[in-house]
C-alpha cells in the first residue's frame, strides 16, 4: 500500500524543520498553503487528502489549484508563494521516489502586479519646497527637502551651513 499525501506532507515539513533549519513560522507557512493545496486536489479527485496519490499531482491539478485562487481574488504575490510552496513539495517527492517527474517545473509563476508609483499632490509638494526654503530644521527633515534638493555628498556639508547658497540656488531653480 502507498504512503497517503498527509504522511508525505508531515515527513515534507518535518524535512523543512530539519535538514533546511525552517523556522517555526516558515514551517506553518508551508503547512497552511500545501494543506490548502492538497485539499484542493484531493477534492479534484473527489477523495481524501489522506487518500490522495502523490501521482495525482499533476500539472492540471496545479494549474486548477492556482485558478481557483485567482477566481477567489488571491492577489499574484501570494499565489506566486503558494505555488513555490507547492513545488518544493514535488521536488521533494520526487527526490523521494513518490513520484517521476516534477510538474511543478511546467506551471508559470503568476507575475507580480505592477504598480503605478504615487505621485505627491499639489498641496504636497507647496509644502516640500516651503519646508526647504525655510530654515527650519524640522520642517527640513520633515519633508526631507535636503534629501530631495541637495545631492547625498553635499548634505553633511549642506548642514553644517558650509554650501548653503548652493543649495539655495538649487531651490531657487526648483521654485
């Protein structure tokens, strides 16, 4: 008789925890989103996880597992660690011998979301420039007007007051 998928999963992180020296909360990690995986195959197949086949861990069941995270709104940097977490397992099992081949190497990593960068509003920025116009050195450090108008090797001597028209012509530009 096969070994069932939830004994190949507590040796899996108990693998984890020893021979990779996973931390505790890496270790709950994995166990969280392979626990979630493996429910999801299982359920594929129509048995349970502790009847589940290692076999059955095919490219379709990972493929399936990652488009149902996607129709649940998961967002693609958890998805993407899901699924590294999925093909460490089926490396292992297949270092293991439970399985062949590794179909974890055939499915995509989801690519990551690609942000717009924030831009400061109007109010915002009036309120840049007027902090590194003034002298205030809170106001300075507040709004980071020396880190923004004067180049990193001019702000030590920026602040000790030795370049300061420098500086100021710069800020001049600026306005």
């Amino acid at each position: 008789m096969s070994v069932g998928m939830t004994e190949h999963l507590r040796k899996f992180l108990e693998f984890l925890a020893l021979n990779r020296n996973a931390s505790a909360h890496t270790v709950r990690a994995y166990e969280s989103d392979l626990t979630q995986f493996l429910g999801h195959a299982a359920a594929r197949e129509g048995v349970a996880v502790s009847d589940l086949r290692a076999s059955s861990l095919d490219r379709a069941a990972i493929r399936a597992f990652l488009g149902e995270l996607h129709r649940a709104g998961v967002s693609r940097a958890t998805a993407a660690r899901k699924l590294a977490a999925v093909r460490t397992l089926l490396r292992y099992l297949r270092r293991e011998g439970a399985i062949d081949d590794d179909p974890g190497s055939l499915v995509s990593t989801p690519k990551r979301d690609v942000r717009m960068p924030s831009h400061l509003s109007e109010s915002e920025m009036d309120a840049l420039i007027g902090a590194a116009a003034s002298d205030d050195t809170s106001s300075m450090r507040q709004y980071s007007g020396r880190s923004t108008f004067c180049p990193p090797a001019r702000r030590s001597a920026a602040s000790a007051s030795a370049r300061r028209p420098s500086c100021a012509r710069r800020r001049a530009a600026v306005t």
